[in-house]
C-alpha cells in the first residue's frame, strides 16, 4: 500500500536553505502580525508581515506619533473634498518601515524566514514615491524576502534594481493569472532577475481577489497548472505557491504532489492566537456559516474583497478619514469611498448619520479591525477546535495550525489540547 503523504515529506528550496513548504500569507492592516510572523520561522517555514498602514501599526505597537502629526498637519482639510495636498513625509513612512521590519527581524528565531507583503494598491497619494521607500526600506532593515500584492508590479523591481540587496533578497510576485505573471516578465526582462518565486492565489482567497465579480467561474488548480506548464515549456525553474482555500495538510500535499513548492495559506491562522484580529471578532470568524460570507465591491481599490456580512464596515457612513491615513488615494488625491461619500452628503443634507451602501472607507475601517475580511473556506473555522462551556469557540495556537497543516493526513484536521 502506498505511503500516505505529509506536507513534512517536502521541503520549499532557496538556493542553500531548506524550509518546511508553508507559508503563512500576509494579512493587511497587523493581520499577520509580527508574532505570527515569527511563529512561522520559528517552526521552519516562512512568515509575513504586511507593510499596509505601517505608520498607524507602529504608533500602537512602538508608541511613534505619526498619525497624530499627519492629521495636525493637515486638518484644516478635513471638511474639503478635495484631498491632494495630503502627502505622505516619506522619511516618517521609511521610519515606520524601518521599525516595523527590524524589530520583527530581530526577534526572528528557527531556520525560516520573514518575508513582508507589499501592495501595490496602497497608493499613497504617491504611487511611485512611497513603494519605492517601502521596497527599499524594508530591505534596508533585513527582511528576508518581499512579496509583491495586490496590483500587476510592473515597475516594482525597477524601484529596487540598484539597491545591494536586489539579487540576494527573495523576491517574489502574487498572481491570479497567466497572462498577468506573462506581463509581469515581459516589462522585467530587461532587468535579468526573474522572481524567486510566484504565488498563484486563486478566487477563495481572503482579502482582495485578483479576479473579477465572476472569481466563482475560476479555480486554482487549473490556473496553477496552466502557469506551471508555461514555466516549464519556457524553461523557467521558478518555484510556484499555490494559495486560496488551502485548508488542510491534505488539500496541500495534493499541490505539492503536483509540482507545487510550497503552499501559502491564510484563513486557518486567522483564528490563532498570535493573529492580530481581536478575539472578540474572531469569534465572528469561529461563527459564521457559508451565507455569513460575500464577495463584494466595496473596496475602494476596484477589486473585489470577501468578508464576513456582519461586519460593521458594510454600510458604515463615517467621515473619509484621509487626513489621518489616506493609503488608498491614488496618485490625485482621489478615493473611491469618497466620492460616494460625498454622493450621500448632497442627498442628505441635513442628516448627521447616513448609510454609504457602494463604497466603504478601508482604511478606518481595517485600522480598527472592522472590515472583516476573510477566505472562502472561513466557515469551516469553527470544525478545527473545540466549543467551550459558554459557547465561544477555543482560539487556537498558530504552533498548533502550522503543525497540523504538517504532519496531517486523510483530510483530517487535528484539534487543539482542550483548555
Ligand atoms: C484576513 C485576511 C487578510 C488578508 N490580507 C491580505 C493582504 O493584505 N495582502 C495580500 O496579498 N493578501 C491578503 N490575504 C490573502 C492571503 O495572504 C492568502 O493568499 C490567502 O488568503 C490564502 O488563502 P486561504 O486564506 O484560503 O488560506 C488576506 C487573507 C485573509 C484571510
């Protein structure tokens, strides 16, 4: 009889280093926080943490000051609907980059690595300008690797080129499709450095999708295989990371059978301990069921985003609050969430609290882990632990997860020591 595979069997390569093939994505704004990161590495696969809104995180985390002065410098704009003067002082956001990144590095243990996710669509009303000083800022304080996020990167590698570590840091890209990772190649032949490796992320991924509201037509296995078969007939050894609806050690030995390097998994973590989502709302994760859930279009950024229906993100009519964050408006000093803000403002004038249906303000909204994001397959949560006495649900240990995903086999998923 044939011996029934673990993850354990494989191992993800990078030149010399030889890690346990699972790696926990990033989650946007502390989702994936340091701890969890950590955690990763720690137990010999690779962590992230997320550079999304890191001048707020390391306010909370490292008592910096940089949302207060940004808001004092720029109040007098709040009540305008116009919002290009708010600029970003880069040197605060490479001082927020730098913190983040080196602290978390520092406190690295284990044989695995830390790599931080970088999205494209934090515009930053300076596209250019402040990816460039987050990329290279985040190499400067040691990370291991970077994943690109949330946008085609076109430019991104160009932004690092010169930098020492260009050619020694892993640098990776996340896809949803061939054509996107073909365009990616395209504009970065020039430069002779292909991507250390590519994250395929399929439509039951958590966080935004790289598909449109049609993601149900899609499926990963299929996009992950077309994309191996063009490496392959290109002649290109680059390792491939399947990610979205990954939730067991079986549904990822099944991709690393097929030729997978690694997996890149989410939504299991997001009920671990380490996690940065609040437990209270975490027990919103344990609870939900499948009609709990929904793709929609409320993000500003123009692609859809899954998350929890209850959430009080959906429908919130809060003030844009751009004065104080401001990471979305695009190189013009517009949001989305704005103007259909400002919509709603023209029809109820004199209404103190009013409902934007359309568009909510991400920003606020995942600053105060309000905006509920989360995978496909998050109804499952509540079968990968035990209930206690009063109903909640027992939060889990991120060790306890990474191992599962580990050693299981058969489909099974392994509950935690009781409390
Ligand atoms: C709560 C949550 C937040 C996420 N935030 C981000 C993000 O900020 N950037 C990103 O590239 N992917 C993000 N993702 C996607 C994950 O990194 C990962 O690729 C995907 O969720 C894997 O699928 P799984 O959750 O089914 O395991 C997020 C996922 C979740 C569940």
């Amino acid at each position: 009889m044939a011996v029934m595979k673990r993850v354990d069997d494989f191992r993800l390569r990078f030149g010399k280093r030889e890690l346990v093939p699972i790696m926990i994505g990033g989650m946007g704004v502390d989702i994936s926080t340091a701890e969890l990161a950590l955690e990763a590495a720690r137990l010999g696969g690779i962590g992230h943490i997320s550079d999304a809104m890191l001048p707020t995180v390391t306010d909370r985390r490292y008592k910096t000051k940089f949302v207060r002065e940004k808001q004092k410098q720029y109040k007098l704009n709040v009540h305008k609907a116009d919002k290009s003067i708010v600029q970003f002082d880069l040197a605060q956001v490479a001082e927020a980059t730098r913190l983040h990144v080196s602290k978390t590095m520092e406190a690295k243990r284990g044989d695995g690595m830390i790599f931080v996710n970088c999205m494209e669509k934090l515009t930053m009303n300076a596209p250019r300008e402040t990816l460039c000083t987050r990329l290279r800022v985040a190499l400067d304080a040691g990370i291991d690797g970077i994943t690109l996020a949330a946008g085609l990167h076109l430019g991104s590698f160009a932004l690092m080129e010169d930098h020492p570590r260009f050619r020694d840091a892993q640098l990776g890209i996340i896809v949803s499709s061939l054509r996107a990772l073909q365009l990616f190649l395209r504009k970065n032949a020039r430069l002779n450095r292909l991507p250390d490796f590519i994250v395929v992320e399929g439509p039951l991924a958590g966080g935004h999708l790289g598909f449109g509201m049609d993601w149900a037509k899609y499926d990963l296995r299929t996009i992950f295989l077309e994309i191996g078969q063009f490496l392959q007939a290109e002649h290109l050894d680059i390792p491939l990371i399947p990610a979205g609806g990954i939730f067991t050690g079986s549904d990822a030995v099944d991709f690393l059978e097929s030729g997978a390097a690694a997996v890149q998994v989410a939504t299991r973590f997001t009920v671990a301990a380490e996690c940065g989502i609040p437990e209270k709302v975490q027990q919103e994760y344990f609870k939900a069921s499948e009609e709990d859930i929904e793709v929609n279009m409320l993000s500003p950024t123009g692609y859809p985003m899954r998350m929890l229906k209850n959430c009080p993100a959906i429908g919130s009519g809060i003030r844009p609050n751009c004065e104080a964050f401001g990471y979305l408006l695009d190189g013009n000093g517009n949001c989305a969430y704005i103007d259909a803000y400002n919509r709603e403002v023209a029809a109820h004038p004199d209404a103190k609290k009013f409902s934007v249906r359309d568009k909510t303000c991400l920003c606020t909204h995942m600053r105060n882990y309000d905006c509920w994001t989360c995978g496909h397959y998050t109804y499952r949560l509540k079968d990968t632990t035990h209930r206690n006495a009063d109903g909640t649900y027992q939060v889990l240990t991120a060790e306890h997860i990474f191992r599962d995903y580990q050693f299981s086999t058969d489909n099974k998923v392994a509950l935690p020591p009781q409390n």
